[in-house]
C-alpha cells in the first residue's frame, strides 16, 4: 500500500489521539489548580497555628541514628551502568539465598523496608535501594530524568550490578509501580513479584476512568503536576504536611515514632530534597493512553481495605489482567496504606508462605 494512502488512513487516529491528550491536560491543569489551591489553605493553616517554625522546612544537619542501624545491614553507593548514577542501598545477608530487592514509595526511603530487612536476610541477600531522587542517591533536577523507561533501567542495573541475573522483587506504593511495569518489560530479571498498595498504571487509568471517586482518592496527583508550588507547599512549616501524611491517626503509619518520622524526613530537608520524588508524579500522564497489558509473573498482592489512596475495587481489576494462577492476592481487613511498616509480621507471613518453593 502506498505511504501516501497509510498516511492519510492514519491521520483521523492521530488527531483524535492529539485531540484526547489535550483535553487530558486540560482537565489536569484545572484539577491542579484547584487541589493548589486546597492544599494552599493547608499550609497556610499550619504556619498560622505554629508561627515560630515560619514558611520555610527546617534543615537536617545530623543523619538520624536509626538509619545506621547495624542491624538493618551496610549501606554501600552503586554507578548504574546505562545512566552513571549513584544509587545508594542497604543490603545483608549475602550468600545466603536469592537476590531481595526492596523498592520503596513515596514519601519514604530505603528504611520503610526496616522490618523486611531483618526478617528475611537469613535465606535470602536483601537490599533496599534509595530510589534516583532521593538523598544520598543522586537526583538529577530534570523532569526528563524520571520517565519509567529511565526507572526501568536502573532496576535493571542494580539487580546485573549486584552480580545476580534475577531477583524476588518487593514495591510498596511508588516501589511497587516500578516493580509492576518491571515485571512486564523484563520478565527475565523477575523471578517473583510481591507487591503491596499499587495496581499497574494501565490498570489504575482504565480503572479511574471508570471510578471517579478513585480521583478524588488520588487528588495530590494532580498537585503534583505543577512546577516548584508543591515543594514550596509540603516543606512549609517544617514539612507538616508531609508529618501529617505519615503521623495521622487514621491514615498515617500506625506507631510511627519520632525517630522514624525524622528518618523519612532527613532526605527532603537536603537541598532540592523534595524536586526529585515529585518528579515521579510529574511523568505519569506523559504516555496517557497506556494499552492495556497482560500481567503473567507470579505475584504476591497485599492490599489493605482501609486504604485511604486507592480503592479496593482496584484488586479486582488487576486479577482480571492476570494469566490464570499467577496472582495471588490478599485484602487486609481494616488495614491502611502502609502494609510493610503497619503490618510487618502479617506481611512476612504471606511472603515466606508465597516464596518457600524457591527456598525448598
């Protein structure tokens, strides 16, 4: 068939293409604004009802000492291959079973897996990664340096760094989309996946536009969207919204000490702390619309029903992706958000359970 003709057969899907992405940012732009201006108010709130700490986050000068916990393992830097990054880690247990790789969300950092870390290094070599973004990984300040096909590749650098040629790969929340779209674009380096409080991007999109009550869950997205306003936003009052966010009785991490709460916060105190992990965000509509994909790794889903960000109907939307007898999943009853921190020993139990063939 002549180019001329494919060309002019083609040209209607291009536009209406071209047509849906400007209409899709549109309607981002106005939610962005919108949600601005909410979280405005927020802020403007805390630094009213505490003036003393001003408009401005306070600097970390000292590593808080649970970070150097000997007991979680060393910490070590890594030069990725394919980008000349350094990635800093926490690992223990090598020699002593398959390759662990943590990846952790947002807003957190390699110590969220803290529990993972000490259960698991007896049969298996764990390591929890800081995330391209986050201090003292490097975090490169352009947008163009978090698209996933860059994310994709840094996983891959790290597990043929570390010497191995697949691992038992674990996400929560941020971690755990990269680790979705991982299993589906290298399958080879995957050997299980256990995933907690993340759906696939392709699934979360079909089914948002299905739900919108999942959009209002997920309304910080589009805050995120807007350039340099949201790191102003969240670092007011010495970072209050995030402490909020990790502290609150109902939807923040249950028990969180202040020790914790200072070890997640150090990394956005650090200059530009905050430019690098809300860059993740600022990439998600990049290739809207994604095409629906079959998900065939054996996965382990931990889920909690209380989640305060995504809905539970989102379980049953990835399993009706799944290859038959691949998935396995769990719904937590009155479980939130952050199940490897709030549920460790429920959590650890699902992972051995799901995981003993290998050690066998």
């Amino acid at each position: 068939m002549p180019e001329l003709v494919v060309t002019a057969l083609l040209t209607p899907s291009r536009l209406t293409l071209k047509l849906l992405r400007a209409l899709m940012w549109c309607l981002v732009v106005s939610a962005a604004l919108v949600t601005a201006a909410v979280y405005g108010c927020i802020a403007l709130t805390h630094v009213l009802c505490r003036p003393r700490r001003g408009c401005r986050g306070r600097p970390r000068c000292v590593v808080p000492a649970c970070l150097s916990d000997p007991s979680l393992g060393e910490h070590d830097f890594l030069i990725l291959k394919s980008s000349g990054l350094r990635l800093h880690y926490v690992s223990s247990g090598r020699g002593n079973g398959p390759l662990m790789l943590f990846l952790h969300g947002f807003p957190e950092n390699w110590f969220s897996w803290r529990y993972q870390l000490r259960e698991f290094q007896s049969r298996f070599h764990v390591v929890a990664v800081d995330l391209r973004g986050y201090w003292p990984s490097d975090s490169p300040q352009d947008v163009d340096w978090y698209t996933t096909d860059l994310l994709m590749v840094d996983i891959q650098d790290v597990i043929l760094g570390l010497g191995y040629s697949k691992c038992v790969l674990v996400g929560h929340d941020w971690g755990a989309i990269l680790a979705w779209n991982f299993s589906i674009y290298y399958p080879a380096l995957v050997e299980r996946l256990v995933v907690a409080s993340a759906a696939p991007m392709s699934v979360y999109q079909d089914y948002s536009l299905r739900h919108i009550s999942q959009l209002f869950r997920s309304h910080y997205v589009f805050l995120f969207q807007l350039p340099w306003l949201p790191e102003k936003l969240l670092s007011m009052s010495d970072f209050q919204i995030l402490k909020t966010t990790l502290t609150h009785h109902k939807t923040g991490i249950p028990h969180v000490t202040p020790n914790d709460l200072e070890a997640f916060l150090y990394s956005f105190t650090q200059p530009s702390g905050l430019v690098g992990p809300l860059n993740y965000y600022r990439n998600i509509f990049r290739n809207f619309p994604l095409e629906p994909q079959e998900l065939s790794t054996r996965t382990l889903l931990l889920w909690g029903e209380k989640d305060t960000y995504l809905e539970p109907g989102l379980v049953g939307a990835i399993g009706s992706r799944f290859v038959p007898g691949r998935l396995e999943a769990h719904i937590l009853p009155g479980v939130g958000h952050w199940v490897p921190q709030s549920n460790p020993e429920e959590m650890n139990q699902y992972m051995w359970a799901f995981l003993q063939d290998l050690l066998d």
